[in-house]
C-alpha cells in the first residue's frame, strides 16, 4: 500500500543519489567518531561507552518515537530536517574535536545517535511515496547503499590518516549537503491531526509494535529478517576473522573473504534491482534464497583452502543480497501510507537489536567446540529453520 501514483524517474534518481550519499556520511561518521574517542586518550571502558552510546540511543529512538515523526510529518520532511540537523551537530562534533573536550565528544554523539534514530526510519520510508512497486526500488537502494558504504570506509582511512578527524568530519559534512539537496520534497499523505504530546508518539509507535505481532505478513517478514540476522550475520562479521586464525590463512585472505561476501551481496542486490517487481512469490523466493546461504556458511568447516572459501561466500553473499531486498520492499508494499516510518523504525530495531544475541551465541559456541564447526552450526541452524519458514509463509 504505497504511493498510488509513480513520480518521475528523475525524481527516484535523485533519492538514490541521496541514499547512496547518506549511507556513506552514515559510515564516515561512525568510524571518524570511533576513531576519535580512540585517540581521546580516555580508560577502555570510557571508550567503550562512548563508540556505543550513539548506537544504542538510535536503536531507543527508532523503537519509540523516531518512526512516529517520520509519520506525523511526512518521511521526506522529516529526513531533510534530521539530514541537517546532523550537519549541526557534526558541527558541534567538530569543534570538541578542536578543543579536545572528551565530555563534549560524549554529548554529541549522544545528539547525533538521537536525531539518527529519527532520521533512518524517515530515510527508508522515503521510497513508498515515490513508487508503488517496491521491490526492485528497494534493490536499487541496498545497491547504492552498498557501494557508499563500501567506498566511505577507505576514504575516511585516508583523510584521518592525511588530514587527521577533523577533516574527515568536515568531508561528511558536504557529503550531508550533498544528500540535502538530492533528496526530493514530496508532500506526504494526508492524516488526521495529531495530539503533539510525547505520550502520543509513544502510542503511535506502540501501534506499529501491536501491528508487526498481529498482522500475518508483516510479522513473517519480519521474524525471517530477525532469523537471518541471527544467523548470518555473525558467522560472516565475527566467524571469518575466527576462521582466519585458526587455518593460519593470510591477513590477505580475510580482505578477500570479506570482499567475496560483500561483491556477492552487491549482486544479489543487482538482481533484485532488476528482477524484483516481476517476482510473484515473494515468500517462496526469498525463503528459497536463504538455502544457498546457509548451506555456503555450513561448508565452511570443511574448507580449509581459502579461495574455495570466498567462492563459497559469494555464493551465500548473492543469496543474502537478494532475499532482503525483495522482503524489504515487499514489507513496504504491505504497510498503510499513514504507518510507514513507523514499520520502518520496527525493521531497523530488530535488525539492530537481534545481532548481539548471534554473537553471544557464537561466542559460546566457539568457546564449546572448534571454531569451525562453532560457525558452521549456524548454516546448519538456517537450513533447518528455513523449511519451517516455508510451512508457515504467508500467501501464495
């Protein structure tokens, strides 16, 4: 249930440019911050808290309130407001930089976590009233969201290393004006007023909670997102460097690794981009693509010749690319107009909020029995859960 009417291509190019940019600012902002807090000089534990705090903030926002706005104002009024709201604050950020204040580095990475967990529910709900059909848009924005955050990582590296923080900080900067400018302004749907209290928002966003637990659709996509993020994501963040050590491959190997995930999933997303509207069952599809991915992560206990590794996890990366994109915007399709960065903030919360839980579970795992087979019990995990997944989906 989104936009009833498509707008112009130009203006769905110009949000992808938008999207592309935010992605990279978002990245750039959160590796300069931890890399300002490092060299504060500040206790482990100090440090700890201060890379965390924004992070944590965020995901406290979006499961209040921060989808609530994005619904009472409108998803692109409400982005381009936080989009310079975050160039205010990076502005602060700039200046505790300059005066080398550890508790003004703390404020505004509290700030920035905040308005954040306002803007990312805004941002993804952008696309719904831009186009009706949202599956291969939405593979477009895993596209250029990929490649921003791809690209963002090495040039952040560069500036701090030949500029120093604070030049990155600035960068991030022009690239927010950048995304400021590309984002359209396109009036949001109609609704009735609202109460302005707080207390309001909060049951506002407590509805989009009560709806992701009682609407069928929506509550199967999102337990297959909650599932795979349990299951996939750690393996592949925290499992191959595990891997890497214990097969004495090279530091090369795990760059490699990580890239042949990362290039797989840039095609499952490019897939996605081009096939996804003309995909009818959704579910079955989606589901069907977890398979290969898992099965890729359970072979890694077997492997013990790296390049047969990342061939392997190109394979799980296409497949993790393409069965996001297409729930993705399939959970978009079935969401009201009036609830979208609502649902949106709910997505992100349980993509956000499941990781550690996959992590400790591995943490565990690889304390109880051989690294290898520690990450390849959780393919083998996903392939058992994904019959189950099968004989519950929704629809045709």
């Amino acid at each position: 249930m989104a936009v009833q009417t498509d707008k112009p291509p130009s203006i769905v190019r110009r949000f992808l440019v938008a999207y592309g940019a935010d992605q990279a600012a978002t990245t750039a902002i959160y590796l300069t911050l931890a890399w300002a807090v490092i060299r504060s000089g500040s206790p482990a534990w100090a440090m700890a808290l201060l890379i965390a705090s924004p992070s944590v903030v965020k995901v406290v926002v979006m499961a209040s309130v921060g989808g609530a706005l994005a619904d009472r104002h409108g998803p692109t009024q409400t982005a381009r407001a936080t989009v310079l709201l975050r160039m205010v604050v990076l502005g602060c950020l700039l200046l505790a930089l300059q005066l080398g204040s550890v508790l003004a580095l703390f404020v505004g990475a509290l700030t920035y976590g905040l308005v954040d967990g306002v803007h990312e529910p805004a941002l993804r709900a952008v696309s719904t009233v831009l186009k009706k059909e949202q599956r291969g848009l939405q593979g477009s924005l895993d596209v250029v969201g990929r490649i921003g955050r791809l690209g963002a990582g090495p040039l952040v590296g560069l500036l701090i290393s030949w500029l120093g923080a604070p030049a990155a900080i600035a960068s991030t900067i022009a690239v927010l004006a950048l995304t400021l400018a590309a984002l359209p302004q396109v009036k949001p749907p109609p609704r009735a007023p609202s109460d302005a209290s707080l207390r309001s928002l909060f049951s506002e966003s407590w509805e989009a909670w009560q709806r992701a637990a009682t609407a069928p659709e929506v509550r199967f996509i999102l337990v297959v997102f909650a599932c795979a993020n349990i299951l996939l994501t750690p393996p592949v963040i925290a499992g191959l460097p595990l891997l890497t050590d214990v097969r004495t491959w090279p530091a090369l190997a795990l760059g490699l690794l990580s890239a042949g995930y990362q290039g797989g999933s840039l095609a499952g997303a490019v897939i996605a981009q081009r096939k996804g509207d003309s995909v009818h069952r959704v579910y079955l599809v989606s589901l069907l693509s977890l398979i290969p991915a898992a099965a890729s992560v359970a072979s890694l206990a077997w492997l013990s010749w790296w390049p047969g590794a990342v061939a392997v996890l190109f394979v799980a990366g296409v497949s993790s690319g393409l069965g996001p994109a297409l729930l993705g915007g399939e959970l978009k399709e079935q969401t009201p107009p009036e609830m979208q960065g609502r649902t949106q903030g709910v997505l992100a919360t349980i993509n956000i909020g499941v990781g550690p839980l996959g992590y400790a579970l591995l943490a565990a795992l690889a304390g109880w029995t051989p690294v290898p087979w520690a990450v390849a019990a959780f393919g083998v995990a996903l392939l058992m859960v994904t019959p189950v997944l099968l004989r519950t989906a929704p629809g045709p």
